[in-house]
C-alpha cells in the first residue's frame, strides 16, 4: 500500500487507542500494549487487530486503494498478483483491468467453465479475456509481449508504521497509526470487548455500525444522484443548444 498522508487528529496509534478504550471501561491505563503480560491487554491487542481488519475490508477505503502498472508477457501466466502487486493485496477492485496499449479492457473474469470452454476452441477470439487462479492472472489469448496494463488494488494494511515507512496488517508496535479514523477503530474495539467479556454490547455496535456506514457515504466524495434528468452539464446536448444556427 503506498503510505499514506496521515493526520494526527484522527490516526492515532495503537497505544493510544488502547488507552481511550481502558478509560472508558474504567480499566488500568496501559503504558505499553506490545509485550504486555496483562490478561486484558492481551485480549485487547488481538481484538484491536480484528477490528482493524474487519475496518479495512469494509469498504473499498479510498486510502487503501492504490493503482499498479504491469507490463504484459506473450504467454498465458502474466505471473503472481501478489509479485505484480508487491504488496498486502485485500482484493482486485472490478472491472478496472485495462491494457492501455490497446486501449481495451481485459475481459472477464471467466469462471472455471468458461476458461475451459474458450481454452478447447480451436481459434481464439481478437482479444485477450483474463481469469485468476491460483494466485496466477492468466490472459487467453496472450497479450503481445510489453502492454502496458493496469487495474487498481485494495490493501489490507491498516496501519503503518511511526516513520511512514512500512505498512502492515497487523500491529507490530505501540507507535504503529492506525490509518483509517481511529475513534471508529475505538468504537470497534468497545463492543467487541465487552461481547468477549459477556458485557450488554448492543448500543455500543449499534454506535459503530453507525459510524463506519456514514464515513462510508463521506470517503472519497460521490456523485449527485438524480431522480429525474439532469439540470446542468458542461457539455454541450440538446438541452442547451438554440434552436438556430449560432450567431456569426
């Protein structure tokens, strides 16, 4: 994952977070979480790694998103996502495989049958049609040897390290940043700890589902949605065009 520009307000680190969990359980403020003995702490640190996870793969987060290059080979196997990737690959956002030396989409994915199907034709069609299988992104027909190809990536990072070095799946240290909103990864830890506790949790849930849907909605800005045609554009339609020549 390409590490992200963070803000202190709201990206805190997993110390800190712990911390303002205990507080509001009225339990003994850590002064370190890695490494701790505490039976508590310990519980906490492995739920903070699940709710950290579970955040990430919620939502196709605008900060985890990133875009790789490749360039195609002239035989079925273009490699290992993960090589092509090099990194924590969540998952392949769809439908954004593109060869851009052709200018064409790589169609697919094919399913097991319809890879089949196509592989026991006796003639391929013009352009390449793709599927993933064990690990391995497989063009049929081959690309000509050196397109360049893209698609855009979710990683399962959801934290980086004090530096902004390196970025992990896992908590590695007490200064590692949470890199998504750390009050809803607090949120998350809440409820899951009083649930491991056989605590009441529902209205502490309820408060998290609520939160992650909205930030949802406000991630990487939307489009305005219309119920009926829209009342501008740019562009030039029928809709604001006169109805004569122009003047001149």
């Amino acid at each position: 994952m390409p590490i992200a520009s963070l803000n202190s307000s709201i990206n805190r680190t997993l110390l800190q977070s712990v911390q303002a969990v205990c507080r509001k359980l009225g339990l003994a403020v850590p002064a370190f979480v890695v490494g701790s003995n505490d039976p508590n702490i310990v519980q906490m640190y492995e739920v903070c790694n699940e709710a950290g996870q579970e955040y990430a793969d919620e939502y196709e987060w605008q900060i985890l998103t990133a875009e790789v290059a490749f360039l195609s080979t002239a035989v079925e196997s273009q490699g290992s996502i993960n090589t092509i990737v090099n990194g924590d690959l969540g998952w392949i956002v769809n439908d954004t495989i593109w060869n851009r030396t052709t200018n064409r989409p790589l169609f697919g994915p094919l399913n097991a049958q319809q890879w089949q199907i196509m592989k026991a034709r006796a003639a391929a069609g013009p352009f390449s049609e793709y599927r993933i299988r064990g690990n391995e992104l497989l063009f049929y027909p081959p690309a000509d040897a050196g397109n360049n190809c893209h698609f855009e990536w979710i990683s399962k990072d959801f934290c980086q390290n004090a530096a902004g070095t390196t970025s992990y799946c896992r908590w590695n240290a007490d200064t590692d940043v949470f890199v998504l909103d750390s009050r809803i990864l607090e949120l998350s830890v809440l409820w899951k700890w009083k649930q491991l506790k056989g605590l009441d949790y529902q209205k502490d849930e309820q408060k998290y589902r609520i939160a992650i849907e909205q930030a949802k909605g406000r991630d990487g800005t939307k489009p305005a949605l219309y119920l009926s045609r829209r009342r501008e554009t740019f562009l030039l339609t029928t809709n604001n065009l006169p109805d004569g020549d122009f003047p001149g």
